[in-house]
C-alpha cells in the first residue's frame, strides 16, 4: 500500500510518499496553505493520483507532558478534516524533532525549500519503522 507522509503547517505543508512493501519514504513536494478547504482539496489529489491509501501525519509532541499544546489541537483538527475530506485512514505519528533531522539530512545540499518535504518523509520513515516487526 502507498502512503502519503505530512509535516502540516499553517504556511506550507511538506509531503512524502512511502509503501509498506518497500517500507521506504521520499520527499514528495510542498504545498503552500491557503487555506482548510484548497489544502484538503490538493491533498486529496494528491491521494487520486499517487494512490494513496493511507496517510501519516506528524503531530507535535508535548515534551513537558503538560497537555495538549495549540500547535497539537490544531493538528489533530486537520487530522479529523483530511480524513473526513479524502476517505483514507489518516494515523498520527511524533514529529519530534523531524524538522531537525530534515535540517541535518539536508545539510550543504542544495535543497533550500525543501525541509518541509524532508521532514515528512522523516515523519513517513519512522511510521514505516516501528512497523518493521508488527
């Protein structure tokens, strides 16, 4: 199965396609965020035409466990608005520190741009990981 890696944010938003068989993720492409509605509508082109069948989205981790942070609820809202808008089962997975390791994966490459895509297929990656075994 194909899946589709997110690293949401409210400006852009970075993808990544992977599948289970070959349990590896790529870099996909950005999209700029207009807007819930034109994002929820590329994204769900983006599915049709890749064949995405399920997705995985990065949520922010609280790392001082003191609940649920803005950047949190917001994510989880569009969670529950992706999934209503394109019919896929939509998983959430830690992004901590995904924009960090994208940063370092990129380091002295010329990928200006292109950390939001990275750090969704790092997002992707480490679904696909902690499957390996189950």
């Amino acid at each position: 199965m194909k899946l589709l890696g997110i690293d949401y944010g409210e400006a852009k938003v970075g993808l990544a396609v992977g599948d289970d068989e070959s349990r590896l993720a790529l870099p996909y492409s950005i999209i700029k965020n207009k807007g819930r509605a034109n994002l929820l509508k590329e994204l769900s082109a983006v599915c049709q035409k890749e064949g995405i069948g399920k997705i995985v989205v990065g949520l922010p981790a609280n790392t001082q466990a003191k609940g649920a942070t803005i950047g949190e609820k917001k994510v989880k809202r569009f969670i529950k608005d992706l999934q209503s808008a394109v019919k896929l089962e939509v998983k959430a997975a830690s992004e901590i520190f995904s924009t960090k390791q994208a940063r370092k994966l990129t380091a002295g490459q010329k990928t200006k741009g292109r950390d939001d895509a990275v750090a969704a297929m790092v997002i992707l990656q480490s679904y696909l990981d902690t499957r390996i075994y189950n």
